[in-house]
C-alpha cells in the first residue's frame, strides 16, 4: 500500500519514497500470497467446471441404464382423424376399430323467458342447485342467488369454475332471451340438471326435489365416445380420448368412421439412437473439457522470446486419473462384445464417436444385444461418474472442498497481511518523523554554539 506523506523538512531526505520502497520489500510475502491466492481459484473454478460435466455426464447415462429408456415405441394411424401418442410400457402392437360415436358435453337451452321470475316458474329461490352424475357418481354443487335479480346475474353465478359448467344468455330479440348451459366435461357421466333450492347429494340420489325441466331442456346429451373393435365388442369412453384399451397407448379420435381405422406402434428406433447418441455426446464433453483444462497455450513475451504455459489442470494428476477412469468405462467390452459391435469406437485422439448407420445395423438384427451393449457401458459410465461427482463424496467434489478450504486460508493470511503492513508503515512514518526532530533539535544546538562561539572570539 502506498500513501502520501511530506519529505523531510531538516533532513531533506524524501522519507515518503524511502517508505514506500522499504514497504515493497515488506510487502513481498503478501504479494506472493497474492498470487497464490488467484492460481488456486483459478484451479478452483477450473475443477468446478469439469465436476459440472461430469455430473451431467452421470446423469445421462443413468438415464440411458434404465430399461424403461430403452421401451420407447412409435404409434401411427391409418387415418388423419385418428391420433396417436406412446409413452413406457407401449409394445409393439396393432388395432384396427371403427369410430361410432364422438363424446359430446350435454347442452341444455331454456324457453323464452322474459324475467327471471318466469324462468323459475313465478318465484326466484334463494338457491340452485346443480346435479350432475349419478348413483355413487352423483355429484351436487349448491349456488347462492342472494342479489341475483336476471337471467345476466344468474348466468355469471352459474359460471363459477366449482359448478362444472358455463352458461350464457343468447338474445334471440327485443323481445326474446334465453338461457344456455353447457357442461364442461364430456360423457354419459357428465350430464347435469338445475334444480331450484338447495339440495345435498343424499337427496339427490334419494329423488327429493324436481329438476328445473319446465324451463329448461337438452339441447344435445352428454354421451361416451364409442368404438367397435373386431367388429362386434364396443369399448367407450367418457372423452374422445382413449387411453387404456393397449397398456402405454393412448389415441384421440375427432370423427365418425365406416371403414376401420389401424393403429400401429413400434419400437422408436430414433429414440435408441439418440440414447447412445446422449451417451457418446455427454463424454465427449467431459474429454473436451479436460483437453481444454490441459493443454499449452504459446504466447510472446516483451522481449520477443516464445512462452509456453501449461494449462490450469495440467498438473493435477486427479484430472488425469478422472480422463483414464471414465475412458475406460466407456471403452471395455460387455460380456465379451466390444462397444464397436454396435457402433461406439474410440479415435486415435482419445474421443468417442457413434457410427449411427452401423448402430441401426445392429439394432435390426439384434435389439436384445445392442440394449445389453450400450446399458452395460452407460451403468459403468454412472458409476465411475458418480463416485468422481457426487455431490457428498465424489472424489472430484472432496477436491473442490479441500482446494476452497485452502484458499480461504491463503486469503486470510493476506488480510492478516494487510494489518501487519499498515503497523509497519506507521511504524516507519514515527522512525523517520523522530528522526526529523532529532535533527531539528541537533541544528538548534548548533546554531547556539556557532552564536557562543562567534561571541567568545568577539571578546577576545
């Protein structure tokens, strides 16, 4: 630390630079920690990056292990109105069936009604009630009137998100208005009534009270999707989507057929490839970064002369054990059969590349096999990428600890620097002011014994 401070005044030495030159020399060990102190964050950060890489390169080949990863199916449908999606457990499999029927939601239109007194027959409840379903199913949603004075505030009260439908009033003229309500579900489950008053749905099922069927009626019902498959048995559902007839296969009809619509599922041959793609991917970027992490970097110094400077980890023997360990896991044969046999080779470089044409090759002449190939390798990858990455006990991640705690100690050391620096500079600061009042007081008894002397001789 440099700080300004005034020359000496009798001795005429300029002590604020003779401080600030002795203060360098003293700072030395500290500047050296300095040092210290950003090589190893600059480690810190480095193995930090390459633990990040490696977790996620365990993450992925945990997920290419699974066997639920690798029963990834397709399905197609033979008609446009017919849509199909897959997802685990799916096997390949075909049906063939025809759409009968389209699942509706139940519509119901009131007559004219010109007051909302009218619409409940002369006089306004305090209550309506909305039924839908039936026997266990029975479902009852009470709504409260109170401040409700026409068919608009009745409308907005019936639209509330727990009354499970939406109503609206249609002005047919000046004259004519009336009301519509629509379920908000589709199905013979779905179908609703209003009933005037406040009913539990015990009595519902009980058969007290009389729906509102004077003034209000179904305009369309609320019926089932329905299918027919090998021509006789029909299967239903309560929307048009159909999700449990083939386990993991659910499909979504928007129409009527007469002839018969085919679904077909297969085995997502994409998929698989794009799992030992992920796989062969996520290493790569582990060797990436650590051939990044390790490599020289040439620069030109002042003087012209060329400067090599190794890279940030590449001294650190863990870095190297961590390349040779996940190398290894990927490259070993499983059971006897090279990764090559389903298209994952090594290069003369030390990466790893996928030849995908070879992969389909053997995907198609034996699945069984290149299922066991690649999760043989990806549950080695996750173990050796686990126990370097973890983040509790990975070797790599204990590393991180240690190295911070290192750090954190280099830079206390610093701070401690910093106050045994500031002492002595104000130590050197008194050294030299004391000794410009020395000096002043040295001058002032010269001065007097010049003025004796020069009196002593005037008397002789």
């Amino acid at each position: 630390m440099v700080s300004l401070g005034i020359d000496g005044m009798i001795s005429g030495l300029k002590t604020s630079d003779l401080i600030n030159q002795l203060m360098q020399v003293e700072a030395m060990p500290q500047t050296m920690l300095k040092s210290k102190v950003a090589t190893t964050q600059a480690f810190v950060s480095a193995l930090q990056g390459l633990n990040t890489r490696v977790a996620s390169l365990a993450d992925v080949a945990k997920n290419v292990a699974k066997p639920e990863s690798w029963q990834a199916a397709t399905g197609v449908s033979s008609v446009g109105s017919v849509k199909v999606t897959t997802s685990a457990g799916a096997q390949p499999s075909s049906l063939s069936f025809t759409v009968d029927q389209l699942a509706t939601a139940q519509t119901s239109v009131s007559g004219n009604v010109p007051d909302l007194a009218s619409f409940f027959g002369g006089t306004v409840p305090s209550h309506v009630t909305i039924a839908s379903g039936s026997g266990a199913d029975q479902k009852a949603v009470v709504v409260d009137l109170a401040g409700v004075t026409d068919l608009s505030e009745l409308a907005a009260k019936l639209n509330a998100p727990e009354t499970g439908v939406t109503a609206s009033v249609v002005k047919i003229s000046a004259t004519e208005s009336r009301l519509q309500i629509t379920g908000k579900a589709t199905g013979e489950k779905s179908s609703f009534d209003l009933y005037a008053g406040k009913h539990t749905k015990e009595e519902l099922v009980a058969g007290v009270g009389a729906p509102v069927v004077n003034k209000i009626n179904a305009l369309v019902g609320a019926v089932d999707a329905k299918i027919t498959v090998w021509g006789e048995q029909q299967i239903t559902s309560a929307s048009n989507t159909f999700s449990d007839v083939l386990a993991g296969v659910s499909f979504t009809v928007s129409q009527k057929t007469t002839e018969p619509a085919t679904i077909t599922v297969s085995r997502d041959d994409a998929a698989l490839t794009k799992l030992a793609k992920d796989l062969v991917g996520a290493m790569g970027v582990v060797l990436s970064e650590i051939k990044s992490r390790t490599s020289p970097t040439t620069t030109t110094s002042e003087d012209g002369r060329t400067v090599i400077t190794g890279g940030v980890l590449s001294a650190d023997s863990a870095t190297r054990g961590i390349q040779q360990s996940v190398t290894t896991a990927m490259s070993y044969p499983v059971d006897g059969i090279s990764p090559s046999a389903v298209g994952i080779t090594v290069t003369k470089e030390g990466t790893f590349t996928l030849d995908e044409a070879k992969f389909a090759e053997a995907l198609a002449k034996d699945p069984a096999m290149v299922e066991k190939v690649v999760t043989g390798i990806a549950k080695r990858v996750s173990e050796t990428a686990t126990g370097i990455s973890d983040s509790i006990d990975g070797s790599l991640t204990s590393k991180i600890k240690n190295q911070e705690s290192f750090s954190k100690g280099l830079s206390e050391q610093v701070s401690d620097w910093d106050r045994r620096l500031a002492n002595r500079r104000s130590g050197l600061e008194r050294t030299y002011a004391s000794l410009e009042v020395t000096l002043s007081g040295l001058q002032s008894q010269s001065s007097w014994l010049a003025g004796q002397l020069a009196g002593l001789s005037s008397n002789s």
